[in-house]
C-alpha cells in the first residue's frame, strides 16, 4: 500500500503569481491569501485562462489551517496560488481550497487512481498523530453565457479626414469640409437624446422621481466629434417623503446626501436599464462620477452629480460658437489638431481639457483688436438678465448680445493663423487668461493686491491658499468659478509640448 506523501516541518517557499510575491512563513502565507487583497487582485484577472488544467480542488478540510494543506500540496510541486472559501456554518474553519501549480503534470499525478483516495494530512498538535482524509477533485469552471460587449462607437478616422481634405485645393474649403467631417450626425444625437430619456424614465419610477438629466460637454455646445463622450447631470433632487413603514427601502435614503452617495445610489438604479453597461464608479476623483457604456451604441458616458456649473458652461460655449459664423469652424479645427498631436482631450497626463482648450480660444476671440467675442463680465452686466448662483459663483441662465461688435473682415484661416502665432509667442508661466475680462493678465500685475481688488471687487479672497492657484506653469482662470485654474494639473512638460506644437 502506498503512503501518502509526509509534510516536512518548515513550510516551502511559496509564489503568488497573481499578486507577484513570494512567501516564506506560515503567518504570511495565511494572512495573504485569506486577504481582502488577494481576493481582490483574484478576480481582476481571467482564471479560466490562468488555471484551466494546472488547478485542483480541495474539501472536507476538518480542522486544517493554511499552512498545513500548502505544505501537504507542495510536496507534489510549486505551488503558485490559493484561493479560500471559508466555512459558512463553521467559522474559522476551511470550507475548500483551489491550489494552482506551476505546471499540468502535477494535477494528474495528483488526480491519478493511484493517488486519488490516499490524500491525507497530519492534524497539527495530535497526539497519537492524525490524518485528515481530504477530498481533492478537478478544478472545472461552468461555461456561462456572456452578455455580448458593446459595439466600438465609431470616431473621426485621420487617414479620411486627410484623404478627402487632399481632394480640395483651397485651404478655406478643407476648413469647412473638416467641420463637416467631424460633426455628428442627426443618428448620434437622436441616440445621446434616447439614453438621457431612459435615465429619465428609470428615475421618475424611483425614489427620485422629481430627477433633472442635463447633457452637456462637447455633445451639446456644438464642438463635439462622432463618438466623444456624453456628459450628463444628475440632479437627484429631494427623495420622496419617508415611508411610515419602518421595513421600507425608502428610509435608507438619506434626506442629504454626499455626491459619493449619489453615485452609488444612481449605479443600483442604472444597473436596472439594459442598455447600459460596464457600470464604474469613480468615487475618489474631484468630482465623483459614474462611468457606463450605453451598450447598443457603444457610446461612453460620465454621470456627474456635483452641481450645474457643467451646463451653464455648456450654455455659454455655444453662444460663443453662435456669435459669429467663424467661431465654431475655428474651435473645431484647433480640437481637432490639439486631438491629433496628443495635445488635448479627456484631461489628465500631459492632455489638456478640451474645455480649457476651448476658453483658449475665447481668450483669443476676446483681446482681438475687433474682438469677435463678448467678455464674460459684459454678458454678465446686461439689464435684466436673471443671475443663477452655484456656490455662490455668478452664472447666467440667459445669454443676450449686449451690444454690437466692430467688424472684422478676418477669414476663418486667418484667424487660425493668428491663434497659432499668438500663443506661440506667450509666456504662460508669466500671464494669466483670464475669460471674464478677455484679457491675457501679467501675473505680476494679477498678484497685486490693489490691481486684484480693481479687476474683481467683488472677490476678496480671490489670491491666497484658497484662492486662484497661479503658482503653475499655466494659468487659465474659469470664468465664473473665478478661484479655479482649469490648467493647474497641466505639467510643465505638457506646456512645452503644447508651444512646441503651435
């Protein structure tokens, strides 16, 4: 008869192949694998691919510890990873084990009628010394049917753009043939439309159901290109009145809640639509979102809950791009090449936003010597316009033309050309952009508290740690969030690279 193999008294070396450690002590190797950590970096990756035939499972386990069944099943080979399911009607007892190995022959020298019913263990601390008989079976995996992944939303492609633009001669009409490439069609927009009205429909059955959805972004101030994201705004609203039920679902929701509990309580209602998919909360970020697919169109979604300084700002680039008839095809032509020389677009790295490319332009427009665009404190100044506050910064709710602009008789390339020389020429770790005046401001002159008072009476704690963060290679005020640099993540490598480029 054969003997099962004996465990040596010092516990092997062992690897985790999926965290990349390697473990000596038996404190370790329990407390690793039976971490929230490790259970976590587990189901990041594809197991079937990772263990189909190098794995096998353990059960009837008694009273077994970690260590034990790692030293047992070590003798065989190396063992690389474990993963715990732990006794629910026993605590602190194993339920089962799936030990993976580094290589198939050892499963089937583990699985082989020769060895299959002889597994035993030694109990630790038994005297006379006991085995426990211990089942150990292949580990399978059950084919489950997938949900079928979202389409690729279909961009702007550069090889078409380029094609078609070689068929044209003059520059200004590959200007305009550009706009009309990178504009999204009436489909994609009656899609955006669709996916706002079921996120509608979804929460006026809920608890919120006094809910707003505002899109706004690229999709809605007319810059955007086939495929960008839809942003949405989420005003929750107050939660309907507490049910006199205590059993009722509704006394869970808080009367006031964090954004962080918006998000949350959002995803647990969206999960509900069919439609959307690869839900993903981003809780730690600025601004708490949450991200989703919509799964017929493949079109990505960013869900925010903050306040609606989004729409408002939505609503004053598109007056922009209303104004005059050149200030859209300008805007799109420096998106899109900031979008092909990596320069701009979603933020982050060395990408600047597309909004604080945008309010680049408006700068532009504005301190022309015939400006094409209104400064943002004269739309403010029009009589009679109702002002919306948002944390107590100045919105307008309405945009009105306050006065007529003098003529400029710049084409639209030439107006390109001169975005291009102007700010190809401009210290950015010396100025200020400022929108609301449409001044470009010396930073020493900003950071001069008589000079601060005289522009922004109304701000007294625009410098200072609260304040508008000038200290950073670039310096692009909000027009209205007026203590917010919108370029203050944007590295200094990331400036070179953008003057560089212009």
């Amino acid at each position: 008869m054969n003997n099962p193999p004996t465990t040596t008294a010092t516990t092997p070396l062992l690897r985790c192949d999926i965290c990349r450690l390697t473990l000596s002590d038996s404190n370790t190797l329990e407390s690793h694998f039976m971490g929230k950590k490790h259970q976590k970096a587990v189901r990041s990756v594809d197991l079937r691919a990772q263990q189909e035939g190098k794995a096998v499972y353990l059960t009837r386990l008694g009273a077994l510890k970690l260590p034990e069944v790692h030293s047992y099943m070590s003798t065989f080979g190396t063992v690389v990873n474990m993963q715990v399911g732990e006794h629910k009607d026993i605590p602190g007892r194993l339920h089962h084990i799936i030990v993976e190995f580094e290589n198939e022959e050892v499963v089937s020298v583990i699985l082989s009628k020769d060895m299959r019913e002889k597994h035993k263990v030694e109990v630790p601390g038994s005297d006379p010394r006991r085995f426990q008989a211990i089942k150990i079976f292949e580990r399978k995996f059950k084919e489950r049917a997938r949900s079928p992944s979202p389409p690729v939303c279909s961009g702007v492609s550069h090889d078409q753009v380029r094609l078609r633009l070689a068929l044209l001669g003059d520059c200004e009409e590959q200007l305009e043939e550009l706009v009309n490439l990178t504009h999204i069609n009436k489909e994609e927009v009656q899609q955006r439309v669709d996916i706002c009205k079921n996120i509608q429909k979804t929460f006026s059955r809920s608890q919120f159901s006094r809910c707003i959805v505002y899109p706004f972004g690229s999709s809605i101030n007319g810059l955007g290109f086939p495929g960008c994201d839809l942003d949405i705004y989420l005003e929750l609203g107050p939660p309907k009145e507490i049910s006199s039920n205590p059993s009722s679902l509704l006394n869970n929701i808080p009367v006031s809640m964090t954004e962080q509990q918006k998000v949350r309580a959002a995803m647990k209602l969206l999960k509900e639509i069919p439609q959307c998919a690869r839900l993903n909360p981003i809780l730690a970020a600025r601004v708490p979102i949450l991200k989703f697919v919509h799964r017929p169109s493949g079109i990505h979604c960013d869900v925010s809950f903050k306040n609606r300084s989004g729409v408002r700002n939505t609503e004053f680039i598109r007056f922009c791009t209303e104004t005059d008839s050149r200030v859209r095809p300008l805007m799109v032509a420096v998106r899109y090449l900031a979008r092909h020389y990596g320069l701009a677009g979603g933020g982050g790295g060395l990408k600047m936003s597309n909004y604080a490319l945008t309010m680049m332009v408006i700068v532009y427009l504005q301190q022309l010597e015939q400006p094409l665009l209104f400064t943002v404190l004269e739309l403010q100044a029009v009589a009679g316009l109702e002002d919306d506050l948002i944390n107590n910064w100045k919105f307008c709710q309405d945009f009105t033309r306050p006065r007529s602009l003098p003529a400029n008789q710049s084409t639209t390339l030439q107006l390109l050309a001169g975005f291009l020389k102007f700010y190809s020429q401009l210290d950015f770790t010396t100025v200020v952009l400022c929108p609301l005046l449409g001044k470009v401001i010396p930073r020493t002159v900003f950071l001069s508290t008589t000079s601060t008072q005289d522009m922004f009476p109304s701000i007294p704690s625009l410098l200072g740690p609260t304040g508008l963060q000038t200290d950073k290679p670039m310096c692009l005020q909000d027009p209205f969030e007026l203590t917010h640099n919108v370029c203050r993540n944007l590295p200094e490598k990331a400036v070179m690279n953008l003057v560089n480029h212009l």
